[in-house]
C-alpha cells in the first residue's frame, strides 16, 4: 500500500482505478481515460495532484539560494505572485528536477516539486541552503488542478463573489492568496485553469463542490496524454539526471544572460553547460507516426544521422494519432524509423506542442 493523499477515499468513492504513482495510491482512470482527456479540452477536469511537494522558503537568504540553484533566473519574478518554470542542475548540468517556484514576498517563495525527486530535493536545497533559512515542507496542503476552457469560470463559483473578479483577473502563470486558497494560474495539460493549494482538510469538499459545477473527474492517464499533446516534459522520461536542459527541449529554461543592470549568475551547472552548449548535442523533437502502431518510450528511432530514442509516446486522442517525444542525434531529419516490435514504422519529425487551448498544432 502506497502513501494516501487526502482524496483517497473520494476517489474509491468514484470508483477510480487506483496505482502507484512515485509512492502515492493514485486514480488512473474513472472509467474511460479518453474521455477523461476530451472533457478537459473541451470543458473542465480536476485532476488530484496533492502527491507533488510544496516547499515554502522564508528568509533573507531565499532569493540567493534560488539564484544559486536554479538555472531560470529567480529575478524574473518581480512582483509577489509571479511563477517561473526552471530545472534545477547538478554540476554536471544535469537535470535534478523541474519546478515551478513563486514569489510571496519579498523574502519569501513557494516551489512545488515532483513527488518522485522530493526527498532528494530538500536534501539538495538543505546542503546548499545557509544558516537561518527556513525550508518548510508544506504537508497540510493539497493541490487541486482544474483545467480546460470552462475550469476558471467554474471553479471560481465556490469562491465568495466579492474575490471571483480579482481571481478571475490572474495573468496566466501568477498566482495569489484568495482566503484559504493559493490559486496559481498554471497547469500541465496545455489548457487553461487554475491550480488550487487550499487546506488538506477542505480537499474532499472542494472536489465534490466542483463536480458539482459540472468538472469531471480527471486521473493520472488523461494527464498524461494531455501533457505529451501540449509537448510538456515528464521528469524521469524526458529529462533526469543523466541528460540537460540542452537535449531535452529546455534550452529556453536556462537563463545565461543577465537581466538588464545585473550581473551572470553563477547557478550550479552552468559552468558544464556553457561547455555543452559550445558542441554539438542531442535534438529534442516530436514524432507523428505514420504507419498503423503505438509509440511508447524507449522505442528505437533511426534516422539519417545516426539513432535515437523516444522518450514519451502514445495514442494522443485529440489528433487520433500516435505520438511521441524523442532525443534524436544533431541533423536527423525526416522521415525516420521507429522500430516497434521489431517492425520499422515510419514516422515524421515535428516542433512541439502538438495541441493547445483545444486545437492541433501539427499537420496530421
């Protein structure tokens, strides 16, 4: 039996198919995950995500520890509410985990981390961390992800109607404190909608509230296809510690510039990647598969210049097509062959994202 969170019983209750997901008992379906997906490009879904680590930083040192431990820049955040996505390196450049980091204060910040990398997260920012900073895990939190082109009218209902305008007013990836809610316009699906960091007790609730409005229930399988479509990385498929940001389509997570008025920050990692960067490496691309079959990871790709590998893959419903991320050598180019069980099966290089905000992005 794995780690609960406080949904577990609602989710027996809605009859989810559960599994184990980095440690935690989660739902991966209730029913059909297709329609899970669809309901989410086309309305609203919440999907439980209280398995992922929120860790709260407080103290004048804060901002020069994410300055050290972050390759995006920290300072990018220049009011409270602001959110910035970013890996964090180890010294060879590679990636620790990706997160996404807010500002509070001024001297105070939110990360939220993969449940996967938590332990070994706080390890890293405790080593690194200096005296008389306070790193708080968050565990009396859950997190509720609502996401689709209704999620932020409808879960904005269970708010008191003198706080929706402002709630409704967040720029996309902002966040602000709304009474017991922490309400981040963020998400992992390519659609619109709002993350909910509210009291663990006021999860059950909040979730039959928001069936109610008419928000289906989401698991960990619609999730995944809905990411794979919006071309967003999944840690310990697409990015880890044995590749960088530079092979794994997050070159743009990486801030080697300074601000204006600012000097190069020296974050862990940079010294590797500036290295890196200077030779040749790894592309990271998309696959559409031309030929009947399914895409999975670790599949073999080869093209012109030399083998690669799809790092996710599977059947994306919004385009009806198989499709995948790859780390395919420099100058591959298209058409490429996907060995799947032994047959080589033709495919097509492409620039993620594959759908967002409800529309395909690739020829298909």
């Amino acid at each position: 039996m794995g780690k609960r969170t406080p949904l577990y019983d609602v989710h027996i209750a809605e009859h989810a198919r559960m599994v184990d997901f980095g440690g935690y008992d989660l739902p991966l379906h209730y029913g059909s995950q297709i329609e899970e997906h669809h309901a989410v490009r086309r309305s609203a879904g919440v999907f439980d995500v209280s398995h992922m680590g929120v860790v709260d930083l407080e103290g004048e040192a804060a901002h020069a520890l994410l300055a050290r431990l972050l390759a995006n820049d920290i300072d990018r955040l220049k009011t409270p509410g602001k959110a910035l996505y970013s890996c964090m390196l180890n010294e060879q450049g590679n990636v620790i985990d990706d997160l996404i980091a807010y500002r509070l204060s001024d001297r105070g910040y939110r990360l939220v981390v993969n449940a996967s990398t938590r332990d070994k997260d706080l390890a890293w920012m405790r080593a690194h961390a200096p005296p008389g900073l306070e790193l708080r895990e968050r565990t009396d939190l859950a997190i509720l992800a609502v996401q689709g082109p209704k999620a932020r009218e409808l879960a904005v209902r269970l708010l008191p109607e003198s706080g929706r305008n402002q709630v409704l007013a967040l720029p996309p990836f902002c966040a602000m404190q709304a009474g017991d809610w922490f309400v981040a316009r963020t998400g992992y699906t390519g659609e619109d909608g709002f993350e909910l960091m509210l009291p663990a007790q006021d999860a059950a609730r909040t979730w039959r509230e928001l069936r109610a409005q008419g928000v289906a229930a989401a698991g960990l399988g619609a999730r995944d296809t809905l990411r794979l479509e919006a071309g967003m990385n999944l840690y310990g498929n697409d990015m880890d510690e044995s590749h960088h940001p530079l092979e794994s389509g997050l070159a743009w997570t990486v801030a080697f510039d300074a601000l204006p008025g600012q000097l190069p920050r020296e974050f862990i990692g940079r010294r590797a990647l500036e290295v890196l960067r200077g030779r040749p490496h790894a592309q990271f691309v998309g696959l559409v598969l031309e030929d009947r079959g399914i895409l999975r990871a670790h599949q073999a790709v080869e093209t012109s210049a030399g083998r690669g590998e799809i790092t996710s893959g599977g059947f994306a419903p919004t385009l009806n097509r198989s499709i995948a991320l790859a780390r395919l050598p420099a100058g591959a180019a298209s058409p490429v062959q996907v060995d799947i069980r032994g047959r080589a099966c033709k495919a097509r290089i492409v620039s993620p994202p594959f759908a967002r905000h409800g529309r395909v992005r690739v020829p298909v």
